[in-house]
C-alpha cells in the first residue's frame, strides 16, 4: 500500500492506541469514528496496520481471552464480548484452544474469591451465588459442579 495516501493523524492516533492495548478492528475503528474521522480515510489505515501486523485480531482475541481469565470470567461471558467488539467464531474457538482453560477450576476460583469459604445457608444464598457464576458466563454444569462440591465439602468438613 501506497503510504502517501494515508491520513497521517489517523495513523498516527491509531498507532497511539494500539501502543497501550489490542483492538479488534470494529473497536479501533468505532474509537477512530468517535474521533470525528472520516470512514473512507480510516478504512486504508487499518487496511495498512494489518498489513504491518500493527492490528491483529487474533492476537488481540488472545490478548482478551487471557484478560479476562484472569478476572474471573467464564468462556460465554468472554465469547459474547469478543462476539460484541466484532470477533468471528472461529477466531474465538482458535484462541480458546490456543489457552487450554479448564473452565471447571476457573469457575471455582471465582466461586472461592468471592464467597471464600462460607458455608451456602439457605435456598437464597444458594440461589445468589449460582447467579453470580452465571453473570461470569459459566455453564450450568461447571456451576452445579462447584456449587455442589461447595456443599459436599462442609458437609464432609
């Protein structure tokens, strides 16, 4: 690609961007919009920054996958929001196998940094804590397993 027919500040604030963080293209795009840029010369731009691999969505995905993990969230709740900023399904599926998660013990950790080691009192309390696991994004199996191993290790305990 021709350089020259480039909008300069639009490189320049895209290039500024993606110095402190990934973007999936729709993000950085939608970023560049709000800037008061016009579409037709943003397009080029990104059309340059994959091709320098400045932006690349698999990385990118990758990147949020790992992020995500890391504060407690589940794989739904994390493929709806790749899902949201413009990722396809398969690039999600991809960077899903790339990390090799096992969702059960990350829903127990998040179980166990939220409620520690109280015991579930009640139908309510057991109610509100499968809701928080489901607001994570994890799967009724991975949630009954945790919730249920909770209850089998104080009775046991």
């Amino acid at each position: 690609m021709n350089k020259a027919v480039l909008n300069k500040a639009i490189l320049h604030k895209s290039i500024d961007l993606l110095s402190r963080r990934e973007h999936s293209i729709q993000e950085l795009q939608q970023k560049l919009l709000q800037r008061e840029f016009l579409l037709e010369d943003i397009s080029p731009v990104i059309d340059y920054l994959l091709e320098e691999d400045y932006l690349n969505e698999q990385r990118y995905t990758e990147s949020m996958f790992r992020l995500r993990v890391n504060k407690g969230y589940g794989k739904r709740y994390i493929e709806n929001e790749l899902s949201q900023k413009g990722i396809n399904s398969s690039q999600i599926s991809s960077a899903n196998e790339v990390q090799s998660i096992d969702w059960y013990l990350q829903a127990e950790l998040a179980y166990s940094k939220k409620f520690g080691q109280k015991e579930i009192i009640g139908q309510k309390d057991k109610v509100k804590r499968i809701r928080f696991l489901q607001y994570r994004g994890f799967s009724t199996d991975e949630i009954m397993t945790v919730v249920n191993a909770q209850r089998l290790s104080y009775k046991n305990g």
